[in-house]
C-alpha cells in the first residue's frame, strides 16, 4: 500500500510539474490564426451551408496535406465510416473486422450498414490490431469462397477489415495490408485520431481503400462538428461525393435521386473554421511534440508506469498523451483516475472493450486478451497543444 | 401557342415587378442581427463543438418559440426524423405513410430504419396528405390485430403515419390525428419547412409523438446544417437527447453506451448561429408574408396560374412561396420554368413523386393521383425575406 500511495502521488507530482496547479482539460482546442475571419467571410457571404467555398477549399487542402487524391469533407467521423463501409461494399449481414479496443463509433457505423463488427485483438506496440494474431485467427476460422472471406462459424461474408490509429499512434499497417490482400477483405481506415501522422512517410488513411477523419471538438483540428472521406480511388470519391448529397442527379432544377442517399455534407460555417484549423496543424503538430518530451521528462524516474512513445517507422500526432500501467499495477488506475481529476488534472481511462457492450456481446471475436489487458492500464493525461513550450 | 406565350410572358412580368431584373436566388438566408456577436463569443470560449451554452440555448428557445415541452437540436434534418421514427418504434420490416409528393429525405430516414415507405396522396387546398382518402384507404387495406395495424397487402406493420407540411402550408393535421387514434398509427410530423408555422394556433411539429425542424441554409432561419426534434413527452426527450449523443451512460470518466446510438449533436458554433437567427425569425416570417402579399397583386390578373395560400385555420410561414398551373396548363411548366431562370430569376418544380424514383419503386403505393397531377404543376418562385417590404 505504501509502494500504491508512492505511485498515484509521484504520476500527479510529473503531471502537475508540465501543466502546472490550475485545472487543466484533457484536449481543448485553440483558435489562433484566421478562425474569425474566414468565419466573418463566410457569414458575409450568406454562403453558411451545404455548398461554399470553403468546404471546396477544405477538401483541396486536406487532400493536399495528407496527399491523398482525393477528400470528401462531411458531418463528422461517424458519418465518414459508415460511407466508406458503404463504398467497401459492406452490406446487411456481413461481418467487419474493427478492434474490441477502440471508440464505440467504429462499431456503430458497422451496425448502420446492418453489418457485425467482429473484434480482433490489439497489440502493445501500437495499441492497434495486432496483425500477426489476426492473421492467424482468420487461417484457422475463415475459408475463401468465391473470392470472399467467410467466417467458418458464422457462414458469414467478413468484408472490411478497419484499424484504427489509436491517440493517433499508426497501427501495424504493412501487416493489416498484406492481410487485406491475403484473405481478400477491404481495408478502411478509422483515422479519426490520426490527422498529422504518418506511417513510413505516409499519411494514416491513405492506405486501404478508403479512410476517414473527424474533426469533433476534442480532436487536433476542430470544425465543430465534421469529418471526411479520404481515397485515391477516383470512382469512390465520386459516389463518396454522391452518397453524401443525397444521391441527387445533376440537373438544373429537377430533383431525381438514384439510390438511399444521405445529408452528410459539412456546412460551409464548419469547414472555414476547417481551413484556418488546418493553417495551424503543423504548429499544433510541434507543439504535442514537445508536450510528449515534457512528459518524458517527468516520468522518466515513474516507476510502474510508462508514456506510451510512437510505433516504430511512425510519426504520430500525439493526439491523446498516454500512460500505460504495468500490468502488476493495474489495479492502481481506478484511484489514479480520481485522485487526478480531484487535483482538477483532467484524465480518463481507455474505452471500455466494445464486446463488453449491451449493443455488442453477442458479436463474434477472437481472444482479446491484450485489448482486454491494455483496457485496465491506460490513462490519457492532459494533451492540449497549448500545454507544449513551443510558440504557436 | 398564343395563350401559352402570353401565360409565360405574363408570369415573368409578374414575377419581375416584384422582386426586380436583377438575378435573384430562390431562397437566400440573412444575417442581420447578433449572429456574428454569438459566433465570435461562440469562438472565444472555445466551446464550438459537441457541448456549450448556445445548444442549451437553442434548445430553450426552439421549445419557447414552438410551445413545445422539449427540444433536442440535431446535425440536420433528416438525422431528427431517423430518430423521431426509431423513438415511435419504427423496424426493421415496418411501414410507414409518407406522402409521394415530399422531398426525398422523408424517405431516406424510413429507410435508415431498414423500413418501407408507404406513399399517401395528397390534397389541393393544403399540398399535403389527403386525410379522407387515406382513411378510405385504410378502412379497405388493413386490419387491426394485437392492436397494430397490419397492410393486408403486406402482411406489414403501418408503424407511423408522417406528414409532412409543404413548403410550411400546415397539412390537415385534425384528420390525420384522427387516423392516427383510429388506426393505432404514431404520428410522427415531418416539420423540416414548417417553422414559424401554425395550425389552429398550435406550432407545426408539436401535435404528434414527435415532430421534427431543419436549418438547413435554405429554411426560414438557418445554422448552416441542423435540426431539431420535437415532443412533450418527457421519456422521449430523454432517448432522443441519449441516442443523438452516441447512447453514452453518465460517467466522470467511463466509455460505456447501452444501445447503438448516433452522433448527432448540433455543434454548439451552429446552435450559435441559430440562437441569433430565431432572434430574428418573426421579422423573416413578416417579411415572407408582405412578400406573399405582393405576389397576390402581381400574379390577380394572370388567368391559368394560382398563387398557393395558406389553409383554412392556418398561419403559414410562407417558407417557398409557390405556384399552381390549372391543370389544362401543366404542359407549360417546363418552359416556365426554363424562361424564368435564363431571366435569372431563379424557379424550381416540386420533387418528383418519391415512388418514381429508382430506390422506391417498389415501394407500396394507394393512388396518387392527385399527387401525380400537383407534380406536373407547382413551380415556387423567389421566396427571400429580403424580398419583402417590410423592414427587417
């Protein structure tokens, strides 16, 4: 108990010695370059909502800094998803492969295209799917039929298999591609966290068929409320395009849809704060940067617990700033949690794993014994940009 | 070919000797009051997405203003009538009365809930669901058994029964209460055009389980893309508020969501927005009804087309100001509409019948007549506050 007591104190000493003794969110967002007016142009144009040249301009520069060929902005990250697993094909009883150990959104939009997620298990390194597991899980549990993946239990078709780059930290990419290739399953990427980081060089979401962003509040960037399809594919661009203004046909007055579409665009208003949001990334990027070394610092003599560091050949964003319990210490979360946010020092546990959810306990998965490890040991801390040294 | 010449000539004098010769939008929104005062503070305190003061706001004055119990702001339109339909417990395999003469979202949202639309007729004097002949139709094609009602047809159940009121002329609410009672059916109102509108004095939206708004760019008031739901029913308000915002149980820190929720949120930099246009929503709705006034006199003496007005008992709010050819005219239409918009005076039809379109096809139907010939034959023209006299 002494040993506890040292602990919980010495993690809220490192915390207070970066953030200071005020009370300090877990991320807030930071508007310090042309938010205002490119929000005041855009009211002055009357040109609020679902067309203007901001969202234009929104989807030229997201392209242009993730280098994807194409982007589709929309109305948030959920909405992204469930358009890429549309694009993906993914149908009424199909099963997707998402990690157990990963926001319930991931599952949600799987569940609106009537599909079951199915879970796979995550690694430490990444904190993503671990690739080798899943790959031995599908040799023993699916067969190849007609160019699909069939889950042997199920009889099911396994369509989509989607990663997502947790607290922005890459997954095991290489490995989850050569799965996609392998056993013919589409990869999608859920990089809602990720916008700003990059495995071998290359931005997160532009790797699978199709990935998405959100730029909720809590996020790296912000447009309020939003989110957007990334793809080099330039047909599903087109239907991504198409699906999300309700699937009307061009012509100069007559309204004629051709299949179930939806209201998805992102207004005008939320994408010229995208576009001043996105002018700031790369200070915002310097700055978690340089937060994650202040940590470092801090908890460099922490025994019991570790700042989790980015994946190897990547450069994460640092979205989320994560501790990771050792496993002999897991039962200390729970009072370090309190204790924290008594201090008025924001923190919060990892998600819950989503096969422990009502909505989702009878959906197939495969061990999880890592996801379910890593799920009792991880604490996110304070990760505003604003908490680095580095000038914004 | 002389009448029809003179009809098209006539209508465009008409049209220019109100609102002018210079190009003039279908329907523009306007930014005169505090909406730029609510947005910088919108933006000061960063709050700009998922929570803040404004969405509590808004949400307080939309129920003020309607006579409402409660409202829960949403991303759009089509968002709160997917979750007005789940809430009246719309499924898989269900039906739904929509009518065949609504825009497509109407549709869309009975979908998303993996049910079917049934398309009801409408009527002359309200544009909407024609009360009387639906009844009749029921009367012959349903049964009544474990108090639901079942299409004989089908074997389906009629879930909900949704009006929708046109271009915000309220639709004869009475009757359809009335089958709705009789026939085990949940009213679920479609009010998406309706704000600022009245039926016997009573707003649009409040007279079913639940009833649904948009603020789309192109409505009376806008927040560049959102919506609301509607009820005076306490449970509901509380699902609808938990299942918009992702099915999350209270928790300081927890990630546990007991049913598949939604992301539906009005960012709280939209409801800003909104919270200053509803401001300013009753010199809008002064303004439409001057400009309704004015096209009355310009449009007296042109014989074959009708300005529409609003139904008996009823105050509209004018949303789309609209014209009806006489039936022996429809075939003109089409070139009305062509030499109104080279004229830059922009005009559009009404939708297309949604049981013509590709994803509806086979959607079950009763005759549609009346809907079919009102396709042929509505046109709405310039319809701006700004347009009006009345000062704003």
């Amino acid at each position: 108990m002494a040993t506890s007591n040292t602990l919980v104190n010495e993690v809220v000493e490192a915390l207070q010695s970066v953030v200071g003794s005020t009370p300090v969110a877990l991320h807030e967002p930071s508007f310090e370059g042309n938010e205002w007016v490119y929000l005041k142009e855009c009211l002055d144009s009357t040109f609020v909502s679902s067309v203007g040249k901001f969202v234009d301009r929104f989807e030229v520069d997201l392209a242009q800094y993730t280098g994807s060929k194409y982007a589709i902005s929309v109305v948030n990250g959920t909405a992204a998803l469930q358009i890429g697993l549309k694009l993906a094909g993914v149908q009424t009883e199909d099963e997707v492969l998402i990690p157990a150990l990963t926001f319930v959104a991931t599952a949600n939009a799987v569940k609106y295209c009537n599909a079951t997620p199915h879970f796979a298990d995550s690694e430490e390194p990444t904190l993503g799917i671990d690739a080798s597991k899943l790959r031995e899980y599908l040799k023993q549990n699916t067969i190849q039929q007609s160019g699909q993946c069939i889950n042997k239990n199920t009889a099911k078709v396994i369509r989509a298999l989607v990663p997502m780059h947790t607290f922005g930290h890459p997954s095991d990419i290489e490995g989850l591609l050569s799965i996609s290739h392998d056993f013919k399953i589409a990869l999608v990427e859920d990089a809602a966290e990720s916008l700003g980081s990059f495995y071998q060089g290359k931005h997160t979401g532009t790797f699978g068929l199709c990935g998405t962003l959100s730029f909720n509040g809590n996020k790296t960037i912000t447009t309020g409320g939003g989110g957007a399809i990334l793809t080099n594919d330039k047909e599903i661009a087109r239907h991504a395009k198409h699906l999300t203004t309700t699937a009307k046909l061009p012509h100069a007055w007559e309204f004629r849809h051709d299949e179930v579409g939806y209201n998805y665009r992102m207004p005008n208003l939320n994408a010229a704060l995208g576009c001043a949001q996105l002018e700031e990334l790369s200070g915002k990027l310097k700055a978690k940067r340089d937060l994650f070394t202040r940590y470092l610092e801090a908890f460099r003599d922490v025994q019991g617990i570790t700042l989790f560091r980015e994946p190897k050949n990547c450069q994460s964003n640092y979205w989320l700033q994560t501790l990771v319990l050792d496993e002999d210490m897991s039962e200390l979360r729970d009072v370090i949690l309190e204790t924290t946010n008594k201090n008025m020092i924001m923190t919060r546990p990892i998600w819950v794993l989503l096969n422990e959810l009502t909505p989702f306990k009878d959906s197939p998965c495969m061990d999880l014994s890592v996801a379910r490890s890593l799920s009792c040991r991880i604490i996110n801390i304070p990760s505003s940009p604003g908490l680095g040294l580095v000038s914004l």
